[in-house]
C-alpha cells in the first residue's frame, strides 16, 4: 500500500520532482565550481533577495498564463512604479512636508513620506492593471498587442520621469523594505509557529477528509512529508540569521504566495481561471463571467507590479532608467520553468516560486563563477527551451 503510494505521488508530479532535482543540481554545481562560496550564507541570504522582485511577478504571471493570456508589458510597468515611487520619496514630498509642516522631525517625516510613497506605488500599478485589464476583457482585444503597447507606452514614461538621470536619494525606512532584515530571534519565532502550522494542518486536514469519506494517504507518507517541510524551514532560519536574518523582502514574498495560493485554490476567482484556461467556451456556457475573471486577473498583476515597483526602488536605493528592463521574460520563464502550461489551465503559485529560484541561482552562481555575460544569457535561455521542451513532452505522455 505505502509503495503504491509514493509510486503515485512521483508519477501524478514528476515535473515538480523533477524541478527540485533540477535546483539541487544546479546548487551542487555551483557549490563545486566556486568551491562552496555559493552556500555561504551570505550568498544564500543574497541569492533570496534577489529572487524577489521577480517572484512577485511570476506569482501574478501564473494567474494570467492560467487564463490563457500573457502580460509582456510587467518589466516596464515595475520600471515605472520604480521611477514614480523614486520621484515621491526624492523630488515631490520632501519640499512639501518643508513647506507645510517645517516643524516635523527627520525621522517622522522620512516614515510618512515612505508610507505616502507605498500607497501611491500600489495605486498606480492597481490602476495599470484596471485599464489594460478592461481593454482586453471588455473592448476584446489581444493580451499579446495590449501589453506589448503598453511595454512601451510604460517605459517611455519612466523616461519621462527620470528625464535620462538616476533620482536619488531615497528614505531609510523605504530602503528597509528591500534592504532590511528582520531580528534572528524574530526569525526563529515565526519559524517555530510556520512549523506548529504545518502540523497543524496535517491532522486538521486528514480528519476533515476521513469526515467527508475522501480516502487519505498513509499517515506515514503526510508525516513524512510535514516533517521535510519543517527540515526546510529550520535550516532556512539557521542559514539566515547565519548572516544577519531573514531579509524582509522574502517575508513579503512568502505572504504573498501565501495569498495567491489561496485565492488560486480557494476562491472562485482562482478555480473559474484554470476553468477558462481549460476551455473557456464551456466556461462561459456553465454561467461564469469569464470577463470579469479576466479583468480581476489583470487588476492582481498590475498590483503585484506595484509591489514589485516598490521592492526594486528599495533595493538600488534609487530610481533608474534600466529599472525592470526585461523582468517580463523573467517572470514569463520561471512560471514555465515551474510547471505553468503556455497553453493555459494549468500552473502553481509553487512551481513559479521555484522556477523563480531556478533562474536566480543560475544568475547569482554565474556571477560568483564571473563567468562572462554572453555566456549567462545563452544558459539562461537554453534552460528555458529544455523547460518548455520537459512541458511539451510531459503532456505528450499523458495524453
């Protein structure tokens, strides 16, 4: 019984295992060629860092391929984020708050600025997402022509807004968005409650589905695999705090996949997407508005830019022309890398994750090689055509 199981489990997600095995090879082999520089913990807590502003985008990407539809238009809609959020913090509030409040402390100024600057930032990428997601669900054109237009529309204002120039300087407490690291003892605390959690859902779910008559796997099998989970979890926080603590920016990253987890698995939202990106014309035949679901979806992206707009302002500490040049193709192949069918239907808030991880070690351990930068770009994309090819032929043996 258990043996059928777990010959089960690894035939229904190959892929996933398949990805996994995928990463630790690619860790292994970088830890040998730069002789284990790439497991310090430094590198590790950087290497997660830098993860993360691509992951914001992968996990909205995954809910657009899902649909059916793509979003090419995220990189520069990030850079504009980036250049409006910059321009608050360094250029428009700081004369007003002189201005109008000249009394104030540096301290709660820098902190109302920053908080000013956060909403505006999710504002404008909601916004983003409000208009080209009515254009393409009510107006019925193309995601592909919309989001190409409008990749160039958004970089030609972060040009407008940056005028050619880096717009600097930016507040303390908004660099400590991207640049922050939370305390180690905190760290352990929220380790040890993820870990209770998990737990926690072991028995709460078996016993909701022994309640309900849905067959369970060997209690062996789910212990098994909760306590690997928690493995994870401890020698994360150790590695971590090894250095100087989880960076803050992960635990963004973590709530929100979090969240889009559940929405995706939880919610109609969710479950009428991979419904449309199935077959959306017995979608719509069952009586779900698959153009409002296309246009919530759009909405989610754009506010994920926001997030990822004000993440990237917080980690270069500054406002760039070059910021989220590209980020689209990033995103776009680590949802493949992680399992996301092109054609729709099919995809994991997960499997992006880890694709996203994929394709920040293959960057971060080329660069500690200092392999030269050409060389970067070829495996990257060679990575990503073996991807889309282990897609392609997993689906052909399926069927």
């Amino acid at each position: 019984m258990l043996s059928k199981t777990l010959s089960n489990m690894i035939r229904n997600n190959i892929q996933t295992y398949t990805m996994i095995l995928a990463l630790v090879f690619i860790w292994v082999l970088f830890g040998f060629l730069t002789d284990w520089i790439f497991f310090s913990p430094r590198n590790l807590s950087n290497l997660f860092r830098q993860m993360t502003i691509v992951s914001f985008l992968s996990i909205g990407m995954v809910m657009v391929i899902v649909t059916g539809n793509i979003d090419l238009s995220v990189g520069s809609c990030v850079g504009l984020v980036s250049a409006i959020t910059a321009w608050l913090q360094a250029i428009f509030l700081p004369p007003l708050f002189e201005q109008y409040l000249p009394g104030m402390s540096m301290l709660s100024q820098g902190g109302i600025i920053t908080v000013i600057t956060i909403f505006f930032g999710l504002c404008v990428g909601g916004l983003i997402g409000v208009i080209q997601g009515s254009v393409i669900a009510y107006l019925g054109v193309p995601a592909f022509i919309v989001t190409l237009g409008g990749m160039l529309i958004f970089r030609g204002g972060v040009l407008g807004i940056t005028q050619g120039k880096t717009i600097v300087p930016i507040e303390d407490s908004f660099r400590l968005i991207a640049q922050g690291y939370l305390p180690k003892n905190l760290g352990w605390i929220l380790g040890a409650l993820a870990i209770l959690y998990l737990f926690f859902w072991l028995f709460y779910n078996r016993k909701q589905k022994m309640s309900y008559g849905i067959n369970v796997r060997p209690f062996g099998v789910d212990l098994a695999q909760t306590m690997f989970f928690s493995a994870i979890i401890l020698v994360f926080v150790y590695v971590m705090n090894n250095y100087r603590g989880i960076p803050n920016p992960v635990l963004l990253m973590v709530f929100v996949a979090l969240l889009f987890t559940y929405i995706t698995q939880n919610t109609r939202l969710g479950r009428y997407a991979y419904a449309l990106g199935g077959n959306a014309e017995a979608t719509r035949l069952s009586g779900v508005n698959t153009k409002a679901n296309v246009f919530q979806v759009f909405v989610l992206m754009g506010l994920l830019t926001g997030v990822s707009g004000i993440v990237l302002t917080g980690y270069v500490a500054a406002g760039t022309t070059s910021g989220g040049v590209n980020y689209e193709l990033e995103a776009i192949a680590a949802c493949v890398i992680g399992g996301t069918s092109l054609m729709g239907g099919s995809g994991s808030i997960a499997g992006a994750l880890v694709g996203s991880l994929i394709m920040a070690s293959l960057l971060n351990g080329m660069s500690v090689m200092n392999m030269p930068a050409f060389w970067q770009f070829i495996i990257r994309g060679l990575v990503l055509v073996l991807a889309v090819y282990m897609d392609v032929a997993t689906k052909r043996r399926r069927s």
